[in-house]
C-alpha cells in the first residue's frame, strides 16, 4: 500500500489542564502560522465562549500545522472526564496519539481513561512530559508511573517503547534529555514523525468518510469533519449520505482543511486528508459519506455509556418569557436536544415522564451543565431537575455505575475530605504522600460524587484537586444522604423588600437580594433546620405617621448566596427545579402551590 508521507494524524490527549491547547498554540507559532509580530490568544483552539471562560477545552477539534514536507494533522481533545467521548471518537481518525502528562502531578484518572483507549485500538504513543519549567516538577518518577500505567494497562511491546520528550508547552521547547535544555519543538516534531505511520494512500479507491465531528460555520454552514477513508472527492461532486434513518444524496459545496482555527479551500479531499465538508446538512456523527454510484459502509462509531441523566422540561412557571426567553415551546426543546444528541454520541436524548419532559444522558454533571448553559445563551427556556445516576438491572439486580476518585490535597484538609467522603460510601484503596500534599484513592459510587467538587473546593479553599473516571457498574450501594436543610420558600407573587429580607435572614441563608421577583413555590434561600419554610418575602413595613428612629430605617442586609446553574444543580432535590431563562437562574419546588405540595417527612425525626 502506498502512504501518504507528506501527512501524520495525531490526537493529543492527557488529563484535564496538562497543556494540551497551550502546545498547539506552540506547535502554531513556530510552524510560521502567524506573523512574527503579530498578537494570538492564547489556547487558541478553545474558541468557544464556554471554553474561554471556564479554561477548558469541551469539543474535540482539528487543525493542521506544515513543518517543512510534513503537514501535522491535529486533533486537540478535552481532558475533562465528563467529555471523554469527544476523545474515543477523536482516536478513530487518527494514527497515533501525543500523551501529555503533568511533571508534577504525573498520570491522573484521564490520562489511564485515554492512554487505554489508544492501546486498546493499538496507536502508537508519543508521550511527552510537559511542565517541566514547574517549581514542583518530579519528571524522573512521573516517567517511572507512565512506564507503570502502560503495563498495568496490559501494553505490548512495541507499545511500551515510547519516545520520551521533556516540554514546556508555555515556551514552546521541547528535549530529549533533560541535561539539555530544549530550544523549539524540533525534537518533538521529528517524534511524531519517526513513530506516527503516515496514513494510507488509498486514493485509487471510492470515495468515503466517517463524519467525527459537526460544527457549524457562519458563512459556510454545517461543516462535517472527518479523515478521509479512501478515494478523492472534489468540491460541487454529489455525494451520498448514509446512517440511521438517514439516506439521501447531497451536494458538496466546499472542501476545507483548518490551519489554527483559520478554514482553507481546498481543491480536493483525497484519502488521509482530515477536511471539513460543507453542503451537508442533516447528519449525524457516525454517518458515512461516499459516492452515489459506490456506496460504502462501516461500523458505527461506539462509545462508552452514559452514567448520569437530568431530565428536561418547558418552562411552565409564571415568570416563564418575561426573562428574555425566545424558545419556550416543547417543540423548540425537543429540536434542538435532537441536534444536540446528533453532533455528541456521548449523550443521549429519550423521553422524559409527560410529554414536555425530555431525558438527557450524559458522561456527568459538567457535560449537561454545558448543554443547558448553551441552550439558555441560545435563547431557550427550560426548568431542569436534579441529576440522578443511571442505573440498569443485570440478572435481577440492580446496578448502579461507580467510579475511580483521586483526591490531592494538603495534609490539613484531610479531616475536611475524610468527613465529605464518609457520608458518600467512599472506600479508600490507595493513599501517598507527596511532600506537603496527600494523594489518595477512593472508589466511590457516581451519585456520591453529585455535588462533590464544589463541597471540596470551598472546605480546602480551592487547593484541592479532584478528579474521577468510570471503572465499572457495581450493585446497588444504598441510600446515600443529599442536602439535609429543607428550603425557604415564598409563599406568593411578588417582589422581595428589604423589610422581609431582613427578618428573615436569621432563619438561613438567602439566594435572592431586595427587589427580586418572586413567585408562589419559588425557593429563595437554604433553611437552618432540615424542614421546608414557606414565607411572606414581600412583606412591607406597616407605614406609620411617626417615624421611626433614623437607625431603625438603615436595615443592613446580608449578601445573598448567588446560586450558578452549577451550584443549583447540585443543590436541588426530587421535588425542586432549577428554572433556567437569559437572564435569571432561578430556583422553585416542581409543585408551587404550598397547599397541594407534598410535604416532605421531617427529617429530624428519620
Ligand atoms: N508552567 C507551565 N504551565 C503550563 C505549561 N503548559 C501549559 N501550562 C498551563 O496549564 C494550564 C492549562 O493549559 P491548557 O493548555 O488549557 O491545558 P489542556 O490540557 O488543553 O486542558 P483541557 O483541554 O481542559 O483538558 C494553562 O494555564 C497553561 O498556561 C507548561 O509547560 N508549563
Ligand atoms: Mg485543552
């Protein structure tokens, strides 16, 4: 078979904030992609506006770099275990990965998730230890834990004999021997090279593409994205689109590789090239793309399954389009979950209990948190209930998925993690000291974790690391206690005063500042105690002729919690919704009539 030696496919993948984006922005600047002066964003591939703002990479995307006779194609992927998805099916237009691991934190739960992934479809690994520029940096051990995971991971042979490079994606360099200090990328570069395969060159052959990803283009349209399998197609040839219930031919109107995040017209695709196609618009990932007179087809593209749903529903609060909401309907939700579920194979939508209900599966609470966040900067309305594991019965029992937990924290906050972890059915496997800093190992049901994350930042002030991976479905752990304290609760329509605010806030703590529309079953704050509290929030001060003493008038009011749409996920329980609109997001009971609500049993006396 003859290759195509001027490309090498790569994706490069790692745990969560080991650099990947920042290497691809190294790997850009020295491939002569900008001008010597010219001022580039960093992480350039994160172009999403939740990317950017939560500085991390959500979508898997590609892009091409030339160096010399070589063009480098590149998928850059997520390291967030919530979108490993985005990365098991990245590796299936590659040859070969790039695996970056932190020099001071070594290998973490995603970097075993990918690294298996990639032996188990036997790509070739390039690994690289980057962040060696860090005060804390321990490059020789995490290469003894790299060497470790491989073999723990059932690696061959010619597996486990990796080129080892030293990095600084910051700076750009990148050596062979840490007694020499790297100068570029040249050494990581010639690398990939040596130990990526170039694609085949199959191009004699039909024409056929898998679609890998879909994006969209404000000028162009839907671009579907993939490597091409074999043959040439050339831009304005009809082609045939094939996947499930899908089969219908279309037009191309273009055929473009990325360079950085820039498109660029190509005359042609021909077999190795990883290009973006516009022209055609319904498709999903997983559909193949080839000629009408030679139709091809090839397995779908699996991935690992969902573990956490949150189900979905119009928006039938009273306030629902009076917070700048465009799509309210149930019709509009279901579209645009549909497209959703087309362009991400990690989730899935079904549906829900009635018929504006509708049921999002997904990899965790960060992947639908993303979802919902998109849909309501899309312009959508929407009330969402709380995450709930998916569980599935196997020979009459029922099973529940369970995951593999590292925790690095200062030695000081063990007690806090200890007390966090005892009421979520955490078993410890593994615990190590690393200096001042303690890493430990827990296996711990997926539901244990709802709400984790944030509980731990706040009582290690941030200095906590966590992170989790999938490991397997076990049987049913047994309860496990969410939030204790019941809810305050407005008791009817109106708008919060200052003079309620005030004489409430002792009870607990307040999510709504003065001035806030409320409404009957809306929750506006956490109770102290564990009951649920329904309370007049618009009371006003009974006016009076005399005035009362000018200090009595200064009522000083405690800063509300703000509650994100993070944080109200996880807070939330059965009977509560987030409402989710533009402009506000809110909190309410699913029933908001206080007289024909359920009254939750008094958890005091369980
Ligand atoms: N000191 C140091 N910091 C680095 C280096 N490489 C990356 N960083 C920093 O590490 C952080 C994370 O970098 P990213 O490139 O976003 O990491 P990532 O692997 O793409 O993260 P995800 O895509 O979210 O998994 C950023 O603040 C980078 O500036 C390095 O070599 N040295
Ligand atoms: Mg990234």
């Amino acid at each position: 078979m003859p290759l195509r030696n001027d490309l090498r496919n790569l994706a490069i993948v790692a745990h969560v904030d080991h650099g990947k984006t920042t290497l691809v922005d190294a790997l850009f600047r020295q491939g002569g992609m900008f001008r010597d002066n010219q001022v580039v964003a960093e992480r350039l591939m994160d172009s999403l506006d939740q990317e950017r703002e939560r500085g991390i990479t959500i979508l898997a995307k590609t892009t091409s770099v030339t160096y010399g006779a070589v063009t480098l194609q590149i998928v850059d992927t997520p390291g967030h275990s919530d979108f490993g998805g985005e990365v098991e099916r990245s590796l299936r237009m590659v040859d070969g990965i790039l695996l970056l691991v932190d020099a001071a934190e070594g290998p973490l739960p995603q970097t075993r998730f990918v690294l298996r992934k990639a032996l188990e479809l036997h790509l070739p690994v390039v690994v690289a230890i980057n962040k060696i520029d860090r005060s804390d940096a321990r490059c020789e051990e995490v290469v003894d834990e790299v060497y470790d995971l491989f073999i723990e991971l059932g690696a061959q042979d010619h597996q486990i004999e990796f080129p080892i490079l030293y990095t600084n994606a910051r700076e750009g360099t990148a050596t062979t021997d840490l007694n020499v200090p790297g100068t570029d990328l040249r050494p990581l570069v010639a690398a990939v090279v040596s130990t990526v395969p170039a694609p085949n060159d199959r191009s004699a052959e039909p024409f056929s593409l898998q679609v890998n990803q879909i994006t969209y283009d404000d000028y162009v349209g839907r671009l579907v994205i993939g490597a091409v399998l074999s043959g040439t197609l050339q831009s304005n040839q009809i082609v045939h689109v094939e996947g499930v219930g899908r089969s219908y031919d279309a037009r191309i109107t273009g055929v473009f590789r990325f360079y950085g995040v820039m498109r660029k017209n190509l005359d042609k695709a021909v077999s190795g090239d990883i290009v973006a196609l516009a022209g055609i618009d319904q498709v999903a990932i997983g559909d193949v793309i080839s000629l009408p007179e030679s139709p091809v087809s090839l397995p779908t593209i699996d991935v690992d399954e969902p573990t956490v749903a949150i189900a979905f529903c119009v928006n039938d609060g009273p306030l629902a389009g009076r917070s700048g909401g465009v799509y309210l309907t149930s019709r509009h939700l279901r579209e645009r979950l549909m497209r959703e579920g087309y362009a991400n194979v990690s989730i899935r939508v079904e549906a829900g209990e009635g018929p504006d209900q509708f049921r999002v599966l997904g990899r965790g609470e960060l992947q639908l948190a993303v979802i919902i966040e998109t849909l309501r900067r899309e312009g959508f309305e929407l009330c969402v209930r709380n995450p709930e594991v998916i569980t599935r019965q196997r020979e009459g029992k029922r099973e529940e998925p369970l995951e593999r937990l590292v925790v690095d924290i200062p030695i000081q906050h063990l007690g806090a993690l200890s007390e966090l972890l005892g009421s979520r059915r955490a078993q410890l496997l593994d615990q190590r000291h690393e200096g001042e800093r303690l890493r430990l190992e827990y296996r711990i049901p997926t539901r244990g974790l709802f709400g984790l994350r944030g509980q731990l930042m706040t009582a290690t002030r941030g200095t906590a690391l966590a992170t989790s991976l999938f490991e397997k479905w076990t049987e049913w752990t047994g309860p496990i206690l969410r939030r204790v304290n019941g809810a305050i609760i407005a008791d009817r329509t109106g708008v919060a005063t200052p003079y309620a605010i005030f004489h409430l806030q002792s009870r607990g703590v307040l999510f709504i500042g003065a001035g806030t529309q409320v409404y009957e079953g809306m929750i506006i704050g956490e109770n102290a105690r564990r009951t649920d509290l329904n309370v007049n929030i618009c009371k006003e001060k009974k006016l009076t002729n005399i005035r009362a003493a000018g200090k009595d008038e200064n009522v000083i009011l405690t800063p509300p919690r703000i509650m994100t749409l993070e944080k109200s996920l996880e807070w939330i329980k059965d009977d509560e919704m987030v409402e989710v609109t533009p402009q506000a997001i809110r909190l309410r009971k699913r029933v908001l009539a206080a007289n024909r609500r359920p009254v939750r049993p008094n958890e005091d006396n369980a």
